[in-house]
C-alpha cells in the first residue's frame, strides 16, 4: 500500500490522468465506464475506469510541486507508465483565450521541488510521443490548443508579481501554473512518461485571484477548457495505448 495515494503496488493500470483538485476527479468520472471508487487520503482522490476500453487512474495532486512529485512515485510504483497532468493555469500571452488549452513542451524550474531532485540544468520537458498524439488528438476534436513552455512556481501570494509576469511573458513563456516542472522532472528522472495540459483560466494581464475565483465559480469558457482537457487526456491515452498493442 503507498503511503500517501493509498494504493495497491499491485494495481497495474499504466495510465493516470492527474487533476490538481479532488473534485474534478468526480468529473473525469462521467466519460469513464466502469468506474471504481479506491478511495481518497489527503489530496488523493483515486478511482478506475475504463475509456475505449483503456484502463486509466485518475488521481488529484493537490496544490503545488511536492504533492504532485509525490504523485509520481507513489504511482509509478503501482504500475503507471503514462501520466497526463490536466490543471488551470495563468496566460502569459495575449490571444489565449479562456478555456483555451496550453500544452507544455516543457517548463521553466521556477518552484523548489524540482531542485530537490537534480540540478536546474536538467530539463523539464513533456514526452515528444505524447505531445504529438495529443496534438493529433486536438485537431480531430477541434479544439483549441497553444504548445510552448509554461513557467511554474510556489505562490500565488509573492510581492512583485506583475513584474515577475512581465519578466517571463517577455521571453514568450505561454503561462504559468504550479506542479508541470514538478511533474515532468521526477517522471523524466524516473523513466515514467509524462505531459501536461492545462486549462487557461486567466488572460494576460487581468487579476489572478478574481480570475480564478470566477473558474472555481463555475465560469463557463473556464468549464468548457476543463471539459476539452478531460477529453484530450483520455483520446491521447486511448491512442498510446492502440500504438502499445501495435509494437
């Protein structure tokens, strides 16, 4: 049993989708057949299901790089070869919509769990294979997608941020969230597939904090990006999984 998910070493489900909040694990729920509850434990909400026949996790992170790095080891030791991070995130560039979806080719190492592990020369980077089925996936679904490198960091809550946003935005950084540079680093040091998608939920320029209390609200384009990486998620996970039986 993993100490802090609280599943089976056992389990042997290759692919987990990874939302930051528990309650969207519940929404996930609705486009998996055969679900299963396995239960939850701190941020870990967990449950199975079945996608075009695919069996995937579906586990929450919580908030920040340490809770999701957890995520990582203790999944990969139930069998996880494949992750997809689904979260909310800040445009860093004007024309990204709301609901609008960023996916990460890789990640500024701006947060401290990342350095825990190796030095910041190593890179955070999404697994090409997966980004290009997700792009394909995207195309055949139309939805909207912007690929590029996201920026993430510790807080919310530090002095200068509009600087700090400007800082980056100026360097083409797509946007920033909290856990993709956790992510992508331990999956890449532990041999574990990995991307990220996330969900624009503030436009460049506009206040944070309002922004993503309108989406927690239930704003509707912010709604409508969640449903679109739901689905993005699962479609890409279906198509590596039709490569796998291939080889």
């Amino acid at each position: 049993m993993q100490p802090h998910i609280h599943l089976e070493e056992s389990l042997g489900i290759p692919y987990a989708i990874m939302p930051g909040d528990p309650a969207r694990v519940e929404r996930i729920a609705a486009y998996l057949d055969q679900t299963c509850d396995l239960g939850s434990n701190r941020e870990y909400r967990c449950i199975s299901g079945t996608f075009r026949g695919v069996r995937i996790l579906a586990v929450s992170t919580g908030i920040g790089g340490p809770s999701a790095a957890i995520a990582v080891e203790e999944l990969r030791h139930t069998g996880v070869s494949h992750m997809i991070r689904i979260g909310s995130c800040g445009a860093l560039q004007p024309g990204i919509r709301i609901g609008d979806l960023i996916l990460a080719q890789g990640a500024v190492r701006d947060e401290g769990t990342s350095a825990a592990y190796v030095s910041r020369s190593y890179p955070a980077v999404s697994d090409a294979e997966m980004l290009c089925l997700c792009q394909e996936a995207a195309a055949k679904n139309g939805i909207t997608t912007h690929t590029g490198i996201v920026r993430s960091h510790d807080s919310f809550y530090v002095d200068g941020q509009d600087a700090i946003n400007e800082h980056w935005s100026g360097r083409g950084i797509l946007g920033s969230d909290m856990e993709t540079a956790a992510l992508l680093t331990v999956a890449g040091l532990r041999g574990v597939k990995a991307l990220s998608i996330l969900n624009n939920v503030v436009l460049w320029g506009n206040d944070t904090f309002h922004s993503i209390g309108a989406y927690s609200e239930g704003d509707t384009d912010g709604a409508g990006g969640e449903k679109a990486s739901i689905l993005l998620a699962l479609e890409t996970f279906a198509a590596i999984d039709r490569k796998e039986k291939q080889k």
